[in-house]
RNA sequence: GCUUAUGUGGCGCAGUUGGUAGCGCAACUCAUUCGUAAUGAGUAGGUCGCCGGUUCGAGUCCGGCCAUGAGCUCCA
C-alpha cells in the first residue's frame, strides 16, 4: 500500500497498515505529523498518524490499528486506576488485543463491584486530562527505576531484553509504566469504555508460575460503537451452540454421566445422522473410498507400537492397572493403528494404491477437567476419519485430493468463506517430541505448503502445531466468541509405515514403504454441528433440518388430510412432521417458527378441497399455495441439492 | 489441572438477618374447532446438584464432591 504523507514522502506500506510501522518512520525523521494521507493514489481516511512522541492524532475512528492504540492507552488507565485504589497490586502486562484490552495484576481476584470501582476511578482519570508522555532510561538504570517500585514482573521483562536496549516508559500524572508505545496523547482521548470481565491468567502463560488476575475491557472513540458492540455481545450469546444447541433440544449433558460426555438428543442425533450419510456416500461412490469399522479399544501393545503410549498416555482412558493385569487396553483416542492392520491384512500391489480407507470412527480422549466446553471440547466424540496408503509419488495428487474433498464438504455446507487454513508444522526447539529428523520433516512440510499454494489458499504457517508423525494442512474455524478450532485436518506421515511393517510389492518385484495420509473431510460431527448451529443461529439449511416440514391443520376437522399430506412427504424422504393440536392456527405458526421449521404446510377446507397445500416457509413467508405434488417436487429438489435459501424474512 | 462464579419443579427466574418453598412459560385435563407469531379455565409437578457438619430448626451458614459458565493452561 503506498501512501503519501503530506510533506511529500511517498512510502510503500505492507498491507495491512501498520500505524506501528508509520510511527516507526517518523522517529526517524521520515515522516511528521499529520492529519491527512494519500493511500494509493488519493486521500483516504487515514487520519491516525503519529507524531514524533509516538502519540497518536485522531481524526477518525476507522483504522483498526488506531483502536488499538486508543486501547492500549486505555489499558494504561486501567493500571493507573488499580494502583491508586490497590497501591499493593503489581502490574504485568496490558496489552490491546482483536476487541479490546486486558491488564494482568498479581492482586486477590476483582469482583464485578471492584471492576464498577475501577471504572469509576478511570472515569476521574480521564477527565483529568493527564499528558501522556515518553522518556528512556539504559537498561541498568530501568530495571534499578521499576525494583524501586516493587515493579517485579517489569524487571523480568527488561532483563530479557538485550544489554544494549533502550527502555521506553510512558508516563501519565503519577503513573508510569514500561512501554514501547504507541499512545494517545492525553488521557482525555478515552471516550467510551467498559471493564468487561475479570479471571485467573498465568503470568507468562505458564502454569507453573504466579497466578495473576486479568481484567478485560474494550474501549471505542464512540459512545454509540461502544453501545454497539456490548450489543453485539448479547447478540452473539443467543448464537452460542452451547446455549441455542441445549434450547433447541439437540444435545444436552447429564451430572452423572459425566464431564464432556454430552447426549445427542433426537434431532441432533437426526442431524448427525444426516450429515453421516452424505459424507459416507460421497466419499465411497466419489472419492474412492472403502469403509471399515474397527474396534473402539485396543491392547496397550497396539499404542506402544504407534507411539501413542508414549507419547500420548495420559491423554487416553486406560482400562486395567499394568502392575496387576495381565492385559491392559486402552479405548482409542485416533483410528490410526486399527486401519493399518485393515491394509496389511492382504498383501498389496503397487496397483492397488492409492489404498483409501475411510471411517465414521468414534475415538476418546480424556482431556483434562476444565477444558471440556459444549460440542466443541468432549471426551468422546465421532470424525469421519480416514487414512489413505499411497505411493511416494502419489502423495501430491492425494493431498490435492483430500483438500478438494474438505473444500467440497464445507462450500455445501455453507462454510468455505469461514475458515483459514494453517499449515501446522513442527517445533524445532522440541525435537525430541518427535518422531523422524530434520530432512523429514522439512521435506514433508514443503509437500503441504505446496498443495495450499497450488491452489493459491491463504494460509499461516505454525510451529509447534505439528502432530508427532507428521506436519498437518488444518482447517480453523472460528467460534462466535472468536475462538479458533480445527474443523478439518489433513496430515501427511512418512515415518508411520515403518514402525508398522506395512509395504507394497512395486513394479520391479521389490517391498516398498508407502506414505500415509491421515485426514478428515468433515471432522468432528460434533464439532461441525456446534459450527453450523452458531453459523445459521439454529436455522438450518432444510436438507439438514430434523424436521423440515410441518403440517399445521387449520382445525381437527382436516386433521385426516394433514396426516395423508404429511404421509406423502414421508414416502418422499422428506422428515415431515405435524401439529395436530386443538390449537388455533396462529399458536401452531408461532410453535413452528420458534422451533425453526423451514417449511409450514396450512391445510383447511379450502385446500382439502383442492389437494393443495397452504405454503409458509421460514425463507420467504406466504409463498401461496401449491399442489402437494407441486411441492414435493420442489422440497425433494431443495434437499437434493441441498440447497442453501437465503433468508428473507426477518424473525 | 488452575482461578472464579453459578447450581431452586422440563425451561427462565424470585426466595429478605437460618423458621417446613413461590412466579412466568411449558406439561396435563376440560371447554373451544378456529385461516397465518400466543383462546380460556382448571390440575399436577420440587427431599432447593450430591454427601457430611453447625443448629431446636438449613434452599439460606461451614466443609468435601459432582456439574455448568467465563478465563488461563492444554488440544498428540
């Protein structure tokens, strides 16, 4: 991004504009002050400048990175109000962050009072209208300038900062604070803000070390974005699968059951199912694939093999104590091994690979207590996982394969403009978490990143996100709070088929170690229902819907026609169901719409008399009426192409 | 696992300083037979998450456990 700054400079920004990198720019003279910019080749709303203090000129309220700063600056009241009323409290680190800010405190927990409190004393330091302002000491001197004040977790972070270093601080009335800056100018600049939450965090994010408090808040230069935003926040917790999930009686979770272990209730289970099928039968009769069903538990022997009983003990239900029993199983948190042993059941030709297996495979994990969440965190749960044994020199063309197979899956669904894709690689400094060497992993990581270029995906590349056999290509999705899961994962492993003994007899009459993919189309069923409950609020695209039609008689009277129109619907696949209650018709609309029906079907004497049907749909409202063959018709070729309407009509 | 909050009929909630549980919706019954977002009346339903303690007496106070939310850590 070019932008020309008014004294003339023409500069090339990398997208997306970094304030940072403008204020970087006028510290060393190469920019001034401004008020207006030039952004490729006219004048935008680019009015977040800095001067030479590093302090921020705004005009606007547009630019992410200026929200971030404004933020930031807020953070530092923050800190400033809970030394004034806790002189006691130590501060850590205050950083914006995507919706707003946080500051980490070594203090006992906040209350929502202590929080009221707090906002209280910021608001008295806003409208003192204290400068913010910059000064540096060396290094030696800092750390001395921040001990003093009993500033513990300032001094740690100075003294990983190299000998050299310049330290900057930021100083507003009495309070001072390490700081690389950017800030606002005054602490007047702070229009709207709200201290949102408080909670638990480890200073480092280390959960060996000091247990801090963290107090989140966001801030706005608007009164109304504020208002908005804390909106927002109630609006998208109508949305959270976990919430609308249990309303709508798809899942719900039971005590003595037990953590992460959450009942699908009918219509998610019809839902589930639903998704199942499809994916079975397009990865069968589309994508080549056979389909196994293998035990949900093994003999700890299996994982030893694997790998997994080193390194992945502690995450898997042990049945059985290896002091005392002779056999001790575990069930199985991965379907890896199992199908290994379904190849190597035969002896394979360089003919028969690509080999392709695929399962609707149901896997456990026990994950730690306080991380299990909804759909998306359980102890049990069902992917539609596969393996494919492949040739060295198919494993391109496979990969290929297996990501069209995801991107199909999640463009039917609705999905494909919702997820990032992360190349997931391993971490150098922890090699020993690993198995195989550099050249491996290097060479296989190259593989992935060439699919996703190929196809010309954005993508991150992550350390340490590697599974212990191989780099993954992983599909991330992001929850309405703005958490990332992984929704899809395709791995590659060229160390696997060694441990296992598998071959393949090739052309010159030699054994020969495949390749293993590892891979997802779908992933998790859970998972992706928590998704596409979140995505559609719960109205769901009719060919996944539990029910997706109703039949509403107008009174008792018709009830004989509902039940044959609702037949008809049956013997055409359509899951239809029917309100015959003595009801007034306005009540069983209001039902259905609650319960999110696509399709209200209103039978009377008009329409018994004519064998049609009265249509409402949930897309369009009154779509008049039909004849029930008309629309057959037209809902059997809704799900079969499974349709996504748009939505018309407001709620 | 860690910090913190919460747990009252199916759901959403009320329950004052400890004195034998209430409301709305839903459910059920009866009446109504109705034309596109709530017909009316009545009935029933709870050992207040579980276990223990303090007390003459615990939904209320204390302890332990279980579950749920938020966040941290973790997610092979």
């Amino acid at each position: 991004m070019k932008i020309t700054l008014k004294d003339g400079v023409v500069k090339e920004y990398a997208a997306p504009l970094s304030v940072l990198d403008v204020a970087k720019d006028i510290s060393e003279g190469l920019a001034r002050a401004t008020l207006g910019a030039e952004v490729d080749g006219k004048m935008a709303d680019f009015r977040t400048l800095l001067d030479r203090d590093c302090h921020l000129h705004i005009v606007t309220a547009d630019s992410p990175a200026a929200l971030g700063v404004l933020r930031h600056s807020c953070s530092h009241v923050l800190a400033q109000a809970v030394k004034r009323i806790y002189p006691e409290a130590k501060l850590a680190i205050g950083p914006s962050i995507e919706n707003g800010f946080y500051y980490d405190i070594d203090h006992a927990p906040f209350s929502r009072e202590d929080l009221d409190a707090l906002e209280e004393e910021m608001k008295k330091i806003i409208k003192e209208n204290l400068k913010i302002e910059k000064f540096e000491l060396e290094r030696a001197e800092a750390i001395r300038f921040v001990e003093e004040k009993g500033e513990i977790y300032k001094a740690e972070l100075i003294r990983d900062l190299p000998e050299d270093a310049v330290i900057s601080f930021y100083r507003q009335g009495e309070f001072v604070d390490l700081c690389a800056g950017p800030h606002l100018p005054s602490t007047k600049g702070i229009k709207a803000f709200k201290l949102i939450s408080s909670s638990m965090a480890y200073w480092r994010g280390d959960s060996d070390r000091a247990q801090l408090q963290r107090i989140y808040g966001t801030a706005f230069f608007k009164k109304e974005d504020l208002e908005a935003y804390l909106e927002h926040l109630e609006d998208i917790k109508k949305r959270d699968h976990n919430k609308l999930g249990r309303e709508m009686e798809l899942f719900a979770t039971v005590d003595v059951i037990g953590q992460g272990l959450p009942l699908l209730l009918p219509k998610g289970t019809k839902m589930v199912m639903k998704l199942q099928r499809w994916i079975e039968d397009i990865e069968d009769r589309e994508w080549g694939y056979v389909r196994t069903k293998t035990p949900l538990m093994a003999k700890s022997d299996l994982y030893k093999i694997s790998g997994h009983w080193d390194h992945y003990k502690d995450g898997m239900f042990v049945l059985g104590d290896e002091e005392k029993d002779k056999e001790v199983f575990a069930l199985r948190p991965m379907t890896c091994p199992f199908q290994y042993y379904v190849y190597k059941n035969t002896q394979k030709s360089y003919r028969d690979l690509p080999f392709r297996m695929g399962e609707t495979s149901t896997l456990f994990r026990n994950e730690e207590s306080g991380e299990m969440h909804g759909l998306t965190r359980v102890r049990q749960f069902t992917i539609s996982e596969g393996h494919l044994v492949i040739r060295p020199d198919q494993a391109e063309e496979e990969l290929q394969g297996c990501l069209n197979l995801a991107i199909h899956v999640l463009d039917t669904l609705g999905l494909k403009d919702d997820v990032s894709f992360r190349l997931s690689k391993w971490d150098p400094e922890n090699r020993e978490k690993y198995l195989g060497d550099e050249a491996y992993w290097e060479s296989a990581q190259g593989a992935l990143r060439k699919i996703l270029q190929d196809k010309a995906l954005p993508f991150k590349e992550a350390d340490g996100e590697a599974a212990f056999y191989g780099p993954k290509i992983d599909i991330q999705a992001k929850n309405v709070y703005g958490k990332e899961d992984t929704m899809i994962t395709i791995q590659l492993d060229c160390a696997i088929a060694d441990m296992f003994d598998m071959y393949y007899i090739d052309k010159d009459g030699e054994k020969k170690r495949p390749y293993i993919i590892h891979r997802t189309s779908l992933g998790c069923y859970e998972r992706t229902l928590a998704w596409l409950i979140e995505k559609y609020a719960g109205k769901f695209p009719t060919w996944l819907c539990a029910e997706q039609v109703r039949v509403l008689p107008i009174s008792d009277k018709y009830a004989e026609y509902a039940k044959e129109v609702r037949d008809i619907l049956l013997a055409n696949g359509v899951d239809a169901g029917m309100d015959e209650r003595s009801e007034k018709i306005g009540f069983k609309i209001r039902e259905a719409r609650l319960d999110r029906v696509p399709y209200m079907l209103v039978v009377g004497e008009k329409e018994e008399a004519e064998r049609t049907v009265s249509v409402r749909s949930r897309f369009a409202g009154d779509e008049g009426s039909k004849s029930i063959e008309a629309f057959v018709e037209q809902i059997c070729r809704e799900i079969r192409t499974k349709e996504i309407r748009k939505e018309e009509v407001q709620a």
